[in-house]
C-alpha cells in the first residue's frame, strides 16, 4: 500500500475539505503568476496595471490563509492517522495468540509501531505540498496552454517520457526498501541480544565477538542495498531535473524556429511560467526519498497489521466476569506440535490424557527439553492444541471461551514480565499488600503507591516473589508455576514448599508447579499428584498422601 492509499482510507475528518483548500493553495499561487506577468506586461508599456495589482495581493492574502490551514491541518491529520495506527497495532497485539505472536518477531512490532510511523511523521509537510503542488502544476499547464499550444505540447511530451523513465524501476527500489527493513528488523534482534545478554556478553569474549561480527554481518548488509536503492533514486531524481531545464531549453531556444506566430513576449511569459512551475517540481522531486520511505513504512505497517489480524480467533469473545471457581480441567489426547523456524526441527508434546481437579496440587518433573513449559502453556490456554481437547466444568475451550477459561489462570513462567502498576487491580487491599510484602521479605525494598510499585530493581529472586504477590493478588482459581523456587535462596525455597504451598492448599487454591526440587517433594508432607515427563509425555505418576 502507498502513503496516499493509507491516507485516504485512514483520514476521515477533514480529507474534502483539505483538497479543496489545497485547490485554493494552488489557484492562488497560479493567480500571483497571473497578476505578476499581467503587470510586467503594463510595466513595459509604462503604465500600471490596478486590476493585476488587485489581483495580486487577493491572491497573496489566500495563498498565506490556505498555507497556514493546509500546514496544520495535514500535521493533525498525519499525527491522528499515527495515533490510530499505533493503538491499532498495539490491539491487535494484545489479542494475538502466543505462537504466531513469537513467530513474527518483536523486531518487526516494534519497528512498525515507533520507526515506520515516525516516517509517516516526516510526510505531513509533503503531503500538503504535493497537494498544492499538483493543483498548481495543472492550472499553470492550462495557462501555457493558453499561451502556446506547440509549448504545451513539447512540455507533455518531455515530461510523460521522463516520467516513465523515472518509474520504471519502482518496482525494484521498493523490494530493494523492503529487503533493507528486514535487514534493520535483524538487527534489533541482535541488539536485544547485546542488551539482554549483557552479563553473558561480558563474560565470554569469543561470543562477543562473534555476537559483533553477526551486527556488523547485518548493518553492512542494510547499508549495502540502502546505498544501491539511494544512489539509484538520486540518478532518478537528477535526470527529472534534467528533464525539466531541458524542457526549458526547448522552450526558449527550439519553439520559436518553428514559425512567427510565437512572438517574444509569449515566449517570455511560457518561460516565466515554467520557472515558476519548475520550482515546485523540483520540490516534488527532492522529496522523492522521502516519499519513498514513507510508501514502504505503509506498506510495512500494513503487512504487519495482515499478520497480526491473522493471529486472532475469529470467533466472537465477550467480555466476561472472570471464573472464582471450577471443579475439573480435562485434556484429552491433546497433540501440539511445534516448527522451529530456524532449524526446521518439529517438537511435539502428547497425546496427553490429564485431569486437574479443583485444590488440588500437582507437580511435573522431567529433564530439560521435555516438554514441561509446553504442556504448562497449553494448560493456561496460552497455546492451542493441533489435535485433541480441553474442556474445564464440561465445556469445551475453543476461540469463543478460550478467554474465559484463561481468567482462571495466573501464572508466572521463566520470562515472566513486571508491570510498574497493578493493572486490573484498581483498588487492591492495601493491608493484604503490605502483609504480603512483609512474608516475603520485600517491604524495605518496594511499596505499593497509588497503584505503583517505587521500584522494580530488585534481584532475580525478589523479583520473582513479588510476581508471585501480584498472581496472588489476583486471586484466580487456578496457579501456574514454572520452577519458581530456581532462583530463591534456600531459605525461601524451603518456605515456597513447607510453608506458602501448604497455606495454598489450605485455602482451595489449586497449584501445578513445575518442579526440580525432587529433595523437597519427598520431604513433604502434603496431599499432592507427581507426574513425570519425559519427551513430551507422562511416564510416571505418584500420588502423595499426607501422613
């Protein structure tokens, strides 16, 4: 899609109304070409022209009223067509699903929601101009027209052939455009890498290298094509100049050979009126790159928007009250497969047959890579099976209830995020906040105010009990923990299993935690299921009763 396509189906308010006005723009510039030839003319018969001088500050007074609503008008309009966009974007975002979501990349996201849109920015001025200068390009047409027709002619000519000419490899600058946005989306991926991996970075200097050579790999790939694409829109646009004082040349020097009957002062006014015209077109054609940019940041934004659109269910979801309670979650024969897309490898996990039953706790273990995080995902609802299902109280979970059945969740996986604010939670218990903060030892280190955390430096395990504190909060049904204690001091990691997992249980709250602590599960004395995975299945089964 273009930047005119998105705008014209993106701008609402006032689109008429700026054409027009641009129109006005346009009519008022050729009017003071108008007025100023009329009163050279008299000038040279020594006399003074009132009606072109009337005409001319008229006009004056228009083109300074029309500049001023157009300029600001196209900024408001681009900037709310940003706006909506990124909201857009950001919405269909949050009702993506999981899988897709991760498939596409944060690198494509983020680039289209703040890179691709600060492009659009740059266009707001160029828009109104190129409105104008359209309008003002085909009245001083007319106007030469009127003067001369064999120099309206020789002007179409020239410039349609250089038109072609210059459009004729469009095609190939915007792949070429394309290809260098994905390079860029590559290279924020390698730059969360640097940001993220900082620690590991800094401690192994072979994959710092190596880590570099890949940016260095990516950014000079980027800079290749944009310096090949650059370099051929600059030739493009030097050649449309070209054009242009070659247009003038013919005027001046070509059209009066053919006949008497284009007399000087014609030719003097054609040439006046094309100097005039040519400004503008250079204009236009300066902005070329910026045009460019911003046709394949539309484009870019609107494949995007495809794709995203394309993650979300099309069933209708209603806004529900989220579930207090449940008796029974049923997997049956649930498959899922997954396509590493960058080894091509397929993973799956199942069939798995698994009931959970309402206060109850349940814990998997299994060795890396088979399968625990996955199953704990498809359990949430945060990944959908290929085959099989998943029902909770006798319903099925499908696009419909999916979300639903997620309100029952709370969970906290190894890439959990912390929110600066308790979002969903408008008015928590500030006395059950501060006890909270107060067990888990983190009441010296953050507060609660006005529904903001002071603070999320903290460590990896403080951290990882106050995301417990907000799941928590929550008060959800159903706890998904995924090897939460793996960072906890073993004071808190004998606290997690001999103390808060009780007081859970004690409470009604069902618990399924992903566990390594196989120590801490033989010492306990608490009613709990243990299951073992192995290569995307349950092997083993035990059942604990407490003595």
């Amino acid at each position: 899609m273009s930047f005119f396509g998105l705008v014209r189906r993106e701008m609402y308010g006032s689109l008429n109304r700026l054409i027009v006005i641009s129109a006005l723009g346009g009519i008022s510039t050729a009017a003071i070409l108008t007025a100023i030839n009329s009163g050279a003319q008299a000038a040279d018969k020594g006399s003074v022209s009132l009606w072109s001088a009337t005409l001319f500050v008229v006009a004056l007074f228009l083109f300074v009223k029309t500049q001023h609503y157009i300029l600001i008008t196209a900024t408001a309009e681009i900037e709310a067509i940003i706006h909506k966009l990124r909201l857009r974007l950001m919405d269909h975002v949050r009702h993506s699903e999981l899988l897709p979501l991760e498939s596409i990349g944060r690198g494509e996201i983020v680039s289209a929601i703040t890179k691709e849109t600060s492009t659009l920015t740059q266009m707001s001025n160029t828009l109104a101009f190129a409105a104008q200068g359209a309008v003002l390009i085909f009245f001083v047409a007319m106007y030469v027209a009127y003067l001369s027709l064999l120099a309206f002619g020789l002007s179409i000519i020239i410039v349609g052939v250089a038109g072609v000419l210059f459009h004729a490899k469009s095609r190939q600058l915007a792949m070429a455009s394309h290809e260098a946005s994905n390079l860029e989306h590559r290279l924020f991926d390698r730059l969360m890498d640097l940001l993220n991996g900082f620690k590991e970075v800094r401690l192994n200097s072979s994959r710092s290298e190596a880590l570099f050579d890949d940016v260095v790999e990516v950014s000079r790939a980027a800079a290749n094509i944009k310096i090949r694409a650059q370099s051929e829109t600059f030739k493009r646009m030097v050649f449309l100049q070209s054009a242009l004082y070659g247009l003038l040349g013919a005027i001046a020097f070509a059209v009066p050979t053919f006949g008497d009957a284009l007399g000087t002062e014609t030719v003097t006014k054609t040439i006046t009126a094309l100097v005039f015209v040519v400004g503008t077109c250079f204009g236009l054609v300066q902005a070329i790159p910026i045009m460019s940019a911003a046709n394949t940041a539309a484009d870019n934004i609107e494949r995007l928007e495809a794709r995203l659109l394309a993650t979300i269910p099309k069933a209708q979801i209603e806004v529900v009250e989220p579930p207090k309670r449940f008796q029974k979650i049923e997997m049956r024969n649930v498959v899922f497969r997954y396509l590493d897309k960058w080894s091509d490898a397929v993973f799956q996990v199942g069939p798995i047959d698994f009931t959970l039953l309402s206060g109850e706790l349940v814990f998997i273990t299994g060795g890396n890579g088979s399968g625990k995080s996955t199953l704990l995902k498809l359990l949430a609802g945060l990944y959908k099976p290929d085959s099989g299902e998943i029902s909770f109280d006798g319903m099925r979970v499908n696009d419909s209830t999916r979300q639903t059945y997620r309100e029952l969740i709370s969970a906290i996986f190894p890439d959990y995020h912390l929110f600066e604010k308790l979002y969903g939670m408008p008015d928590p218990d500030r006395a059950e906040v501060n006890r909270l903060l107060t067990e888990f030892r983190l009441l010296d280190k953050t507060r609660l105010t006005d529904g903001q955390f002071s603070t999320l430096d903290l460590s990896a395990g403080q951290r990882k009990r106050l995301a417990l504190i907000v799941s928590l909060l929550e008060k959800r049904p159903i706890l998904l923990l995924d090897e939460w204690a793996a960072d906890q001091d073993p004071e808190f990691r004998r606290k997690f299993y001999y103390d808060l997992l009780p007081e859970l249980k004690r409470t009604g709250q069902t618990v399924v935690a992903i566990t390594h602590d196989d120590r801490y599960l033989d010492e306990m004395d608490l009613p709990a299921r243990r299951l073992r995975m192995e290569d995307g299945r349950f092997v083993a089964q035990q059942t604990v009763e407490s003595s």
